[in-house]
C-alpha cells in the first residue's frame, strides 16, 4: 500500500465551515492525467467546471476564467482556460520575476490551515513560474523554490488567450502541510489580467474567485480564500 494511498484511508472529517465560505469539489480521476499544456486529455471532462471569478474591485464584467482540478495517489492536476483579448507576457523565457508583469492565473495555499506561512504559485501564458513562500502580512521570500521535481507547468496560446496546465505531487502538499486532514486545501484561486495602455504602459485588473474583505486590491489576507475538497 502506498503512502499516499494510506494517507486518503485516514478517518474523513466532517466537512464544516462559515456558510460564506466557498468550495470547489476536486475529483478523484481514475488515471492519471496527461498534460500537455493544452487540456487535451479527454480525461479532464470528469473534472468540475469553477467559472465563478469576478473583478472584486471593478464594477466590469471580467474576461471568463475556467478552473478544474483532479486529483490520483499520486498527484493534484490543475487546469485553467483563459480568455484573453491582449496577453501581456514579456521578459526572458524562463525569468522568474518576469511573471510579475504578466498575465497570470494563480493558487495560493495556507499551510496547516494558517497564513505562517502560505505558498504562491502564479503561472504565466509562457508556463513562467514565480513559486515563492510568504508569511502574513506580505512577508515574501521570492527565493524559496517548490520542492525539485514535484512541480509541473505547461502552457500554450490560443487564438482568445491562453491555457495553463499544472501537475503537483501530493507529497509535497503533504510535506508542506498544505493538504489537511479532512481531505482539504485552503487555497486562493486568482487572476492578473494585464492590458495594454500604450506601447509602453499596461494595467491590471485583479481576478478572484472569492471575494476579499478588503477595500484595495489584495489576494494575501485570510478573507480571499477558499476551500478545495478531495472528495472520490
């Protein structure tokens, strides 16, 4: 027996929480996943559908954002579909600190169902990384790396966007103290939507899926995230 396997036998808790608080079922897939950068594998249709993102500081209408996710013994696939009528992604292939000014999707985890620390994971339309560790309130160590081989990214363009696919180990979840107990992760799914100004000047506007209590742009505060459920 596995010890991922064993892990996913311990005893499941009841699944409880502030009424507000919003969920996202992650379905067990009955093999894994094969990525491509492209969501290609017919496998994803098993997959939930989340399109409940809004621009929680702008009265607009954003541009539509799809998550999903699957999970196996071994691994938790993460799929996002990105409309995007001006992908902003400059800077060197594989800068690190190049996702900063660039189109993104991004998931960002508690630790032990607290903010010391938390972990960050923003990909760009390039499958640029920037993995960092945080602790609150914006406390960021942008030279911590996820652990070495338990992290995957692909990414490809299409013709209204973008598509990101992400593949992690659950033993880095567990060894990181993200995966809780109960089959649940704390997490925080987010958007930057960059756009051109001028040829020189971009702006954002800032994707969430949940909500923040806050009255500024601001992803790295208890209130902006959610719970994912591993559920069979």
């Amino acid at each position: 027996m596995t010890a991922f396997f064993y892990y996913f036998l311990l005893p499941l808790l009841v699944f409880q929480g502030n009424d507000n608080l919003k969920r996202y079922e992650i379905k067990r897939a009955k093999q894994e996943v094969n990525i491509t950068g492209k969501g290609s594998d017919p496998i994803w249709d098993q997959a939930a559908i989340l399109t409940d993102f809004q621009l929680p500081w702008n009265d607009e209408i954003p541009q539509p954002t799809s998550f999903r996710a699957l999970w196996t013994d071994s691994s938790l696939y993460l799929l996002y579909q990105v409309i995007d009528l001006d992908v902003v992604a400059p800077g060197p292939p594989k800068d690190k600190r190049g996702v900063l000014p660039s189109d993104r999707v991004e998931i960002f985890f508690k630790a032990h169902g607290e903010m010391n620390p938390y972990y960050c994971l923003e990909l760009d339309p390039r499958a640029r990384v920037l993995d960092y560790e945080a602790t609150y309130y914006r406390n960021t160590n942008f030279e911590w790396m996820w652990p070495a081989g338990q992290l995957e990214v692909l990414a490809t363009s299409t013709p209204d966007g973008y598509i990101v696919e992400a593949r992690i180990s659950l033993q880095s979840l567990i060894d990181l103290g993200i995966l809780n107990d109960d089959r649940s992760i704390d997490a925080g799914l987010f958007r930057g939507d960059f756009f051109s100004i001028n040829k020189n000047t971009t702006d954002v506007k800032w994707i969430s899926w949940v909500h923040p209590d806050s009255e500024k742009p601001d992803f790295h505060i208890p209130s902006a995230f959610g719970k994912l459920k591993f559920v069979e």
